[in-house]
C-alpha cells in the first residue's frame, strides 16, 4: 500500500478545529507506515484559507475543494466531491473525526465503495491494517480487520495528540462542479440551545451528578441531598436528561456542556467516552460504581466500588458534620 | 405516509457480559436481550408521525430467533406489521452485508421514510442507517433531536456536540436516525399486546428477497472482529474500602486536603 491518506478536514468558523489537527498526526503515522502520502482536504465555497491554514502541519498536499454547493455540510454533497476526489487522486484511507460531521457523512462514501466504515477507531497498526475500536460503552475494546479498498474511517476525537506544524505542503484548489440536484439535504441553520440561566455547570466549583442508574426522578432526591450539603450543582449523563428527570441543561458531556469543577462527584456513571470528554478536566475526580471495572475510574482521583445508595447518603451525613451542620 | 422502523436486539444496559471463546464477540448466553433503546425513540417518533395523520408502520429487523421478541414489542407498542430477517444466511453480518439484507426488505415495502436508532447500544458502529440510506439511494440526516414534516418532506434537526443543533430540509424518501431524548417513548399496553398477536410478522429468506446468499450474513462481511478484551486500564486513582461511613469519612479528608471547596 502506497497510495494517499486523505483527512477530512472540518471547520468552525473558517478555523480548523483541533480533531481535524489529531486526524493530521495519524495521516502522518500511516504515510510513514506505508511509504503513502498524507493529504488532506477541506471542502467549502472559499476553502483557500482554511487549506492555507493546514498546509503548514506536515501533509503533502492539501486540497481546497471548492464548489458553491459545499458552502454548507450536506452528506449529498461531502459524499460526491469526495467521491470525486479520491477518483483521480487514488486514495486508499480516508479519515474522518467521529463527530456530527464525521458519522454523517463516513458511511455514506464508504457505501460508494460497497464498504463498511472503520467508525469511532482509538489505535492502529501497521499501516492501517488492523484497527482498535471500543464497544459496550467502553467495557470492551475489539481490533478489526478491513477486506477491501479504500478504508474510510472516523477517528475518535482525543484519541490521538494534535500534530505540530511542521514543513510547507501544497495547496490545490480544485473545482468540483457538482451538478445542481446532486444534493438532496438543504441545509437550513445551526441553532444554540437557549440557556435558561437557572444552571450555571460551566463555572461551577462542585458538581455531584447521577447516572441512570438512579432509576427514578424521584431517587435523585441523594444526589441532590450531596450536592446541597457541598453547596454545589447537580449534573446529570445523558440518560438522565433524556429520561427528563432532570432539564437538559444538567448534561455534561459530548453533546452537552463541558465542566471544569474544583470537585467532580460522578454516581453510578459508567464513564462512557460522551461523558468523560465532558468533565475530565475536573480539579478532583471521585466516581461511585458498584462495577470495579467501570471505565468511569480510569479517569477518577479517588475510586469507591460500592453501592451508591448506600455510600451518597453516608457522604451527605459526614460532608454536614464536617461543616458542623450535623 | 408509510414508514419503516430498523431495530435491533441488544443485550439489557445492565447485563453482566463476557467475551466468547473466539474474542469476537460477548458470550450470548446467559444474559436477556431487549430492544435497543435508541430504536425506542425511532419507534415512537414512527407512531407520533402515524397519530398525526394516516400511514402504516412496519418495524423490520435482522437477528436470530430471539430478535422476535423486539419486533414483538414493536407491534404491541402500535407498529402494524413486521418484518424479521431470520434465516441463517443473514447472521453475522457486518454492517454492509446487514444494510444490504435491511435494504432488501425494505424495498418490498415501498416506505415514504426509514426511521433508525442512531446507533445501536452493544456494537455502536453508528453506520447501518447511513449503508442503508446509500443502498437504497436516499438522502438521509444522523443524530435527529427534531423531526417535522414539511410540504415537500421532513425538517431535521440534527445534534451536533455543545448543545447545538443543525437544521436540514430533506425530500423524501429518506433514512433518519434518531438520538435518544427526542421524544418521551410510549410503552405496550394490555390491549396493544394481545392485538399485537394477530399482527403480521414476516420471515423472508434471501430467494424471496432475490438477493444471493454469499453477499449477506458473514459471507457477504468485509469487516472483521478479533481479539476482543478488556481494555487495558489507564492506572485508576485511590480505591476507598470500608463500610459505608468510613469510606465517608476518609472522602471527607481527601476533599478537605486536595480541592479547598471544604
Ligand atoms: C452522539 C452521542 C452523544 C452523547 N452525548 C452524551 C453526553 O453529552 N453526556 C452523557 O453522559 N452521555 C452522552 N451519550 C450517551 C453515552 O454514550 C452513554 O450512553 C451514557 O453516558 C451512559 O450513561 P450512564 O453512565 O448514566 O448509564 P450506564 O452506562 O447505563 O451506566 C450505569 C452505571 O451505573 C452503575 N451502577 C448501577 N447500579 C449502581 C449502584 N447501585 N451503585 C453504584 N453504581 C451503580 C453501573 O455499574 C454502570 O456503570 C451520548 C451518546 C451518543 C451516541
């Protein structure tokens, strides 16, 4: 294999975003692997910047592919210029970030291929050969094999460091001329969810937050009692909030918002990788699991296997003695 | 409107698992399996599309025998009929092989809109619904918090990370996935689960399919698991023992001499 590694660039803003610069140091891993190139490519209706930007971290070429129908992310239109793309320039992995962009859009051109993704992978080796990817909420990991060309892969964000800059690549403006029609999705607008200003997690010194295996809006009542006592916020992982036991605006992780906590208390929260991103920042990590083999502990301070419902309430007790409330 | 619902049977969130012989997958014995609480949230996005004006909902899924018990659910919780790829030449697919047999089916039923799980809960390759959509060649949206019918299709809003959300116009017919907290998932009624019993429940083989068994199931697979594990522990932090109040007690002192918020 000595073909091009191609990375799928993403941007907020016009800026590159940092998972697209941790796609860059693996493109440039498996291009020594190989004897391959790394390239990257952004897509958009004024790439040229955004090109320019990424043309100093030690890939070859960087494609500015350039098209009034990729002003906006569509899978219609990432999935044909792409296509396109890795056509005449002979590409054998592509990589995206398993992100909203990545998981959307990965699928639908490793489907042009009649393939499957390499989706949310952690590791590598040999040359793109064999990869690492999690399951089970991160209980397990599996390595995997690909039979067939090429690779289209998403890359789990913070699996890999973000590369420095290094050397000058070329920037190649390429013009796509996707036919009107080609593009199914319209995209409409990027909304923010309003902040009701209730709950401020993002500032908060001390978070105590529940998992689903509280069970019941009702059952919350413990961590409340904890993160009264402490005088600090509660804070949720998905389950809870989807199950609207709490509002929304108590998520932390991927898709809600990150906390950087003096104190992080996480109970009964397995630590799936959407919610570790979301608080691993956290001053002091203590996480409550009555599975020893919780991923949630990988990341904790101070690890206690046990039962929540009995080890939150006697927290609660000797936090208000410490205080002299008791 | 006529809508297919794609679910899957997974193992309960609170199974104890271990790994097979083979390092290929979990061992399937032993454990209880249900439907993959992603697909709750298709289902029931289908049934709230359905109460909002007329259509049929077909659940469709591939898996071995016990996979019925989901599609079982489906229709008790309102579905109209269902659709179990079953014979063995469609199991241990990957998940092309598994979108090519999913989409094979699903011709049969002509739907306006294909509604998934936005993953499923043991595998989380989040990328059948997307095969799926470039099979059948559909335009298709991941990740739907929001889901709205328009003149010309459906209106999506689509997670993004950070509390942001993006919203695409889509035509149909068209692949969906949807995230969970979409929606606030009804559950089976008595009623719903003895008129689910009359119900019909589908179990094509690939010939009535018109699809060559070496293309599904494990033969068709390009995409290989291997030496599944545990995942080597990052080097974890101080485990408290005791009972109860002497592990409070000694939490207390850590907070006190490692974080100054006590
Ligand atoms: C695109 C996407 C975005 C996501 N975004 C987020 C996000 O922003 N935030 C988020 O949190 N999740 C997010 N998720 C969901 C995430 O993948 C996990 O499903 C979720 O974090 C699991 O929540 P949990 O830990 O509460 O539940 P589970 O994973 O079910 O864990 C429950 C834990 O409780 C433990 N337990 C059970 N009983 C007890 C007891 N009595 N005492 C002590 N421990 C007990 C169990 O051992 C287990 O570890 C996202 C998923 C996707 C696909």
């Amino acid at each position: 294999m000595a073909g091009k590694i191609l990375t799928v660039i993403e941007t907020d803003a016009g800026r590159v975003r940092d998972c697209s610069y941790e796609l860059v140091t693996l493109a440039r891993e498996l291009a020594q692997a190989t004897g391959g190139t790394a390239c990257a490519a952004v897509l958009g209706d004024d790439p040229v910047a955004a090109a320019t930007q990424v043309a100093g971290h030690g890939v070859e070429t960087v494609y500015a592919v350039k098209d009034p129908g990729l002003a906006a992310y569509t899978a219609d239109g990432w999935a044909a210029a792409l296509k396109r793309l890795m056509a005449s320039e002979g590409v054998d992995i592509v990589l995206f970030s398993h992100t909203p962009l990545g998981w959307d859009a990965a699928p639908r051109l490793s489907a042009v291929h009649s393939l499957p993704a390499l989706t949310e992978i952690v590791a590598v080796e040999d040359g793109g050969k064999v990869w690492t990817r999690l399951m089970f909420n991160g209980k397990f990991q599996v390595r995997m094999t690909l039979d067939g060309t090429p690779a289209v892969v998403t890359v789990q964000k913070g699996a890999f460091p973000p590369c420095e800059e290094q050397g000058q690549g070329a920037v190649k403006e390429v013009a796509i001329g996707l036919e009107p029609g080609a593009i199914r999705q319209k995209y409409v607008e990027t909304t923010s969810a309003p902040a009701s200003g209730k709950v401020d997690l993002a500032s908060a010194d001390i978070i105590v937050a529940g998992g689903r295996s509280i069970g019941s809006k009702e059952k919350f009542g413990i961590i409340k009692e904890l993160a009264d006592a402490l005088g600090g916020q509660v804070g949720a992982s998905r389950p809870v909030t989807d199950a609207g036991w709490l509002p929304h605006e108590h998520q932390v992780g991927s898709s809600g918002i990150t906390v950087k906590p003096k104190l992080y208390i996480a109970s009964g929260i397995s630590g799936a990788i959407q919610h570790i991103v979301g608080m691993k920042q956290s001053g002091y990590i203590v996480a409550i699991n009555r599975d020893k083999e919780a991923p949630i502990f990988e990341v904790a301070d101070v690890c206690i296997i046990g039962d929540q419902f009995e080890i939150v309430p006697a927290l609660t007790k000797a936090i208000l003695e410490a205080r002299g409330h008791g | 409107m006529k809508i297919v619902v794609c679910v899957k049977q997974v193992p309960d969130s609170d199974a104890a698992l271990a790994i097979n012989a083979d390092k290929t997958w979990i061992l399937e014995s032993g454990i209880n399996f249900g439907l993959n609480p992603y697909d709750r949230y298709a289902l029931e996005e289908a049934l709230k599309i359905k109460d909002a004006g007329e259509g049929e909902v077909v659940a469709v899924t591939l898996g071995p025998d016990r996979a019925a018990q989901v599609l079982k659910t489906c229709l008790a919780t309102g579905a109209d009929r269902a659709i179990h790829l079953k014979d063995d030449a469609f199991q241990g697919g990957d998940p092309w092989a598994n979108a090519l047999a999913l989409a094979a089916a699903i011709r049969t039923v002509e739907p306006d809109l294909v509604l998934c799980g936005f993953q499923a809960d043991d595998d989380t390759l989040a990328q059948t619904p997307v095969l799926l959509a470039g099979i059948l060649d559909m335009p298709h949206a991941t990740g739907a918090m929001k889901i709205e019918r328009t003149d010309a299709g459906v209106r999506v809003e689509r997670e993004l990370e950070a509390d942001r959300r993006e919203v695409v116009d889509l035509p149909l017919p068209s692949v969906i996935t949807v995230q969970t907290g979409i929606n606030e998932p009804r559950y089976a009624s008595i009623k719903g689960i003895m008129a689910a019993k009359r119900k019909e429940m589908k179990t094509p083989d690939p010939a009535d399919l018109g699809i060559d068994p070496s293309q599904v199931g494990a033969a068709g697979s390009r995409l290989r698991f291997f030496d599944m594990a545990v995942p080597p522990k990052k080097e974890g932090g101080e485990v408290l023992t005791g009972t109860a109040d002497e592990i409070a007690l000694a939490l207390v002192k850590r907070i006190r001499e490692n974080t100054g918020v006590l």
